[in-house]
C-alpha cells in the first residue's frame, strides 16, 4: 500500500523526486511528489515572507571576543553580543537600523519645528495655570 503524499517526510519525498521514474506518467507516484514537494515548497516561502527579518552585522555566541574599528552599514543591528566576555570598540554604524532611515522621508525637516513650537506654547500655558 503507497502512503498519500501528505504523509510522506521530506526526505522520503526527495527520494521519490531523485528516482524520477514514470516522469511523464500522469497520476504516477512522481508526479504526485512533484506536486507535494512544490506545494510545500510554497507554503514555507509564505511563511518566510510573513516573518520579520532582521539584518545583523556581527551575531556573536562565542567567548573573549574582539571587535575592533569595524564599519556597519545599512544594517538593523550593527553587533548582536549573545556571547561572554566581549570586547568592542572604535566601530562605526552607518545608516544601522531601519527606522532612523526612514525617519526624514516620513517627516519633513518642517514637522520637527512644528513639534517644536507646540511643545513649548504647552509649556507657557501650564506655566500660567495656577498649581503647575
């Protein structure tokens, strides 16, 4: 009795895949890997794409390490220290983290003044309130 495909591990389908026996043979038992494969295939790229990512420079897990005068770049995370005893010094973030990027393209150099200018008209009119 052949197992339905939605059984079948990855490897066990893979091993029907490298076989590649009745190829051109509709509703063979290659086709039918093929198509579970390609289904799964699909469905982890979904997910994937669902997923956050996060781009980090350096991930470091080990012990006594160095990181001297390195240069960062376009990243999310320049050092990632997951690691013991480490040490860092003289690197340079250029550009790290995707928000601060993004920060004068959805806020023109305007808005900061305007901020600015309430903030401190707030702050005369609580002054001139009675218990501020």
């Amino acid at each position: 009795m052949q197992d339905s495909m939605e059984n079948l591990t990855d490897d066990e389908i893979d091993i029907i895949l490298r076989k590649a026996e009745n190829t051109h043979v509709p509703g063979s038992r290659y086709q039918k890997a093929k198509i579970e494969s390609e289904i799964r295939h699909q469905k982890k790229m979904e997910k994937s794409n669902q997923e956050s990512k996060v781009s980090i420079g350096i991930l470091n897990r080990g012990k006594n390490n160095k990181f001297i005068n390195n240069t960062f770049e376009g990243l999310d995370v320049g050092i990632q220290d997951e690691g013991e005893n480490t040490f860092a010094e003289g690197n340079k973030f250029i550009n790290v983290g995707k928000e601060i990027k993004n920060f004068s393209v959805r806020h023109p150099w305007w808005f900061a003044i305007i901020t600015g200018l309430v903030l401190i008209i707030v702050g005369y009119i609580l002054k001139l309130l009675p218990g501020f």
